[in-house]
C-alpha cells in the first residue's frame, strides 16, 4: 500500500460515500492522536484544564454517537442491567433544552433488564414545558428522543403515611421488572 491509497484493492467497487466515510473515520483517528500527543506535551492548570476536559467531553460524546449510529454501544454493567447506552447531540440537546447544559450527561444507559426484546430507552430530562419526561429511545441505528408518561407502579413503602413509597423509574409499558432506586 503506498500513501495515496492507504486501503489498496480492498476498496474496489465499495460506493464513493462509503470511501468518503472511511476517509473521514481516517482523519478523525489521525486528529486524536496528534491531539493526545499535545495534550501530553502541554502544561494545563486551573481554568486551562476546566476548559480542555469541555472540550474533551464534547470529543467523547460525539465519538460515542458515531459509534452508536454505526454499531451500537455496550458497556460494562452490574449484573443483570442492559449494557447499552447512547448519548444526546448537540443540537438534540439545544433544541430539547435551549443550551442549558447543566443536567446534561456524557451519556444515557439503557435502564432495562440485560436481554430484553425490543428497544433501548433511558430517561434524558423532565422538561419543565413538557406533560412527559424526555427520553432516548434506540434499536440499532434507529434513535429518537421522545416524551413517554411514566409508569404508574409504585413500590409501598413501610410508612402508614407513604412517605417512603417510590415509583417505578420506567416508562409506562416497559418490559421486565419494575426499576426502583435501589435495584
């Protein structure tokens, strides 16, 4: 393989936007190592560090996505918990929220049982506007956030009064068992 053509014959007859695609999978990975090279040659302190770890931040999430809409993303989990998760765009996150960033997280984590048929969901954010809390909803590609009502099965607390009966933190119609904060 020579500089010019850096995949060889491996590429003939792949469509021009798949080539496109890999060209730019190419550059990106070319970019994180210079930028890592930097980083480690760099002296950062104080608000320098708070500014670069934004920004890095933003760099993983948006890595996060490209894998999630290319292949999915699995993690390691307690035991008996779905290992997938996904994350929230930008600019799902501007349009849903109006640029607050404060609640925002690097990532979402399915919050079904391991195994569980049909899609991924985990809960983005109750927003104030909206009757439903927002949550990201996924199966393979396919990725949307929308407003689910919660379900409406509460564990009973020991208290007489309720004060320690909690909700189900799924939505309504999930599949498998109820999700408290403690399990």
């Amino acid at each position: 393989m020579d500089d010019q053509d850096p995949w060889g014959a491996a590429l003939t007859g792949v469509p021009d936007s798949v080539i496109e695609l890999a060209m730019l999978c190419e550059t990106f990975s070319t970019r994180v190592g210079t930028l890592a090279d930097e980083l480690a040659k760099a002296d950062l302190s104080g608000d320098d560090l708070v500014l670069i770890n934004a920004c890095l931040r933003k760099a993983a999430s948006s890595s996060w996505l490209v894998g999630a809409v290319t292949f999915g993303l699995e993690r390691r989990v307690p035991e008996g918990r779905c290992p997938h998760f996904n994350v929230v765009t930008t600019a799902e996150w501007i349009r849903l929220f109006h640029g607050d960033e404060s609640a925002r997280m690097e990532s979402y984590e399915c919050d079904l049982e391991a195994g569980h048929p049909g899609s991924h969901v985990s809960p983005v954010f109750q927003v104030r506007y909206a009757p439903q809390p927002v949550w990201i909803r996924w199966s393979g590609r396919d990725r949307e956030l929308v407003e689910l009502a919660s379900c409406p099965i509460d564990r009973i607390g020991a208290h007489p009064n309720g004060v320690d009966d909690e909700a189900c933190g799924l939505p309504e119609g999930h599949v498998g068992r109820h999700w408290y904060g403690d399990n």
